[in-house]
C-alpha cells in the first residue's frame, strides 16, 4: 500500500538525493530552489511510500485548490527509473484519496516536458487519464534538437552577421545587477510592470546552483547590450531570459549571444536540446507569432509545456 506523506524540512536530503537520481526530476525541484520563494506559496509537497521512496511531488495549496507547483515552470510527479504504470496508477488512486481527505476540491498538474525526461516518464499522462483529467492549458515552447540541427534562417543570419560587424563580444558574467537593470527598464518602458525576480534573487539563486544557472552577456567594448540567462539540466539548456537594451536591439546583440551559445558553447557540450521557453499568453490561448518566429527561425521547432485539472467531482 502506498503511504502518502507531506514534505517538511527533515526530509530535505532525502528528498533532493531522490530528485538528483530520478528519470524526470531537474535541479527546480530542489529544495533549495523551490524554497527562495517560499513566502509566495504555501508549501504542500508530497512524498510517496512503498515501503522505500517511490516518488515526489512539489505542489503548493491556495484555498481549496493543490498546485503541482505554482511557483515552478514546469511540475508533475517526479519517479525512479523502477516506476512502472502499474505502480503510477495504484500511486493516483492513493493520491486522489488523499487529496479527497484533505478537501481539495480541484487539482491542478503540471507535467515535466517530455525533453527533460531522461528516459521514457510519460506514467503520469495516462494516469490522469483514468482519472478523467482535462488538459486546460497547453504552452507552446520552441526547442532545438542540438544534435540534428535545422540551419538559421536568412533573417537570423543577417542579424548574427550585422551583431558581429559591429565587434561585440559574449562571455559569461555573474553581472546580474547590469542584467535586472535592462530587464527592469525594458518592461517598464514597454509593458508597464517589473521582472518577477529581484536582482538579488536571481544572484542568490545563481549562486546556490552556479553549474545550473549562467548568464552570458554581449558588449560592445565594455557595455551590456543585451544578457540571457540560462538554466541547463542534464539533457536541456533552457533559456529562462533574455532582455536587450533599445541599442543592443539595433545591433542585434541577443542573435551574437545565441549564435555563440548554440554554435560553440553547447556544441562543446553534452545536451541534447536548447529550449527557448513558451511563445503563447492568456493560459496559452494567444501566439505570440512574432516571439515564436523569431525563435523558429534560429531552427527552433514546437514543444509543448501541459496543464490539467481535476476537479472534485472526478477525485474518488
């Protein structure tokens, strides 16, 4: 019988020595990292028992709803190479009974992309079938596979060319207060609001996972133009943001940095996709085309980030 138990601090090791050798888990789902932004949610993760660990899942309550997790860009249930359906299943029958014990009316699940998988992981996508789970958001990403390139574009071409002409330069940087400063005047200046992390959080962050969080940068003799800061797990280097300054989009300063990025840093590297992030809005019911164009035309091409729920009427 599999025993349920919610996460607190004691489990800390165990619980981030079972993500650090799962088949789906990445370093978000550290302790570490969840937990920087711990005031903004409150914490409900999940641990699962056969009588050894068998699973984990990071997830958050807010009123009667359980997040799998709110704060994190991807989520879901994360297994050992020794998860089979059948086990996946008997664990969603034990969770629904949880979760119908604790009140929750709906649950709301998010999946790992299939792209972190390191080996098939999909358990979880049938599981929530039985359990007649509907699919109400779907975010369109776009991710290149590093080993059977697609050739940029001649536009992307044009810009790699055009950056280079004006002799910028890339390298990587732990400057995040430059960086959170052209990201804060940019979405001031043309969307009105502010980055979701504070300079000060990205560093802390960066410093705890410095293998996993890089930013690399492009000058013009000493001068920002333009960061991009990436996050890479075992098999993925994701880009989570890119800002350029008004003059490091004229000399486009953000082409320079993926040019290098893809053409020589992780080409010297053992990953298998560069992920650009979501293109899509309105709980992925609007493209950005123009986003989504851009990325497509560095060779990028579709992968999708899933969202379900399951409401109370269908948690036995």
């Amino acid at each position: 019988m599999i025993e349920i138990v919610k996460y607190e601090s004691s489990y800390k090791s165990r619980w981030d020595d079972f993500v650090s050798n799962s088949k789906n888990g990445s370093f978000l789902f550290y302790r570490d990292y969840m937990e920087y932004h711990s005031d903004r949610f409150l914490d409900s993760s999940l641990m699962f028992f056969d009588n050894d660990l068998i699973a984990v899942m990071p997830a958050n309550v807010a009123g009667d709803f359980l997040y799998s997790h709110q704060g994190l860009t991807y989520g879901g249930i994360v297994t050992g190479y020794d998860m089979k359906l059948r086990v996946m299943l008997d664990l969603f029958d034990a969770l629904m009974g949880h979760l119908k014990e604790h009140q929750v009316k709906t649950f709301i699940y998010k999946t790992v992309p299939h792209i972190y998988h390191l080996i098939p992981a999909e358990e979880d996508l049938y599981a929530l079938f039985r359990h007649n789970a509907k699919l109400v958001r779907r975010d369109a990403s776009a991710a290149i596979f590093l080993h059977e390139r697609i050739a940029f574009s001649k536009g992307r071409k044009r810009g790699v060319k055009r950056g280079k002409s004006k002799k910028l330069t890339v390298k990587r940087t732990n400057d995040f207060g430059t960086f959170m400063s052209i990201a804060k005047d940019i979405l001031s200046r043309k969307y009105d609001t502010t980055p979701t992390h504070t300079a000060r959080e990205i560093e802390s962050l960066a410093t705890r996972f410095p293998e996993k969080i890089k930013l690399f940068a492009a000058y013009q003799d000493e001068t920002m133009l333009a960061g991009m800061m990436m996050y890479e797990t075992t098999r993925v280097a994701h880009m989570q943001y890119i800002f350029s300054t008004e003059h490091g989009q004229k000399v486009s300063a953000g082409e320079v940095i993926l040019d290098y990025l893809l053409n020589d840093y992780y080409a010297r590297r053992d990953k298998q996709y560069f992920d650009f992030g979501i293109s899509t809005e309105q709980g992925g019911w609007h493209l950005n085309r123009g986003l989504i164009a851009y990325k497509e035309g560095f060779g990028a091409r579709a992968t999708m980030y899933d969202t379900y729920e399951v409401d109370s009427g269908n948690i036995r």
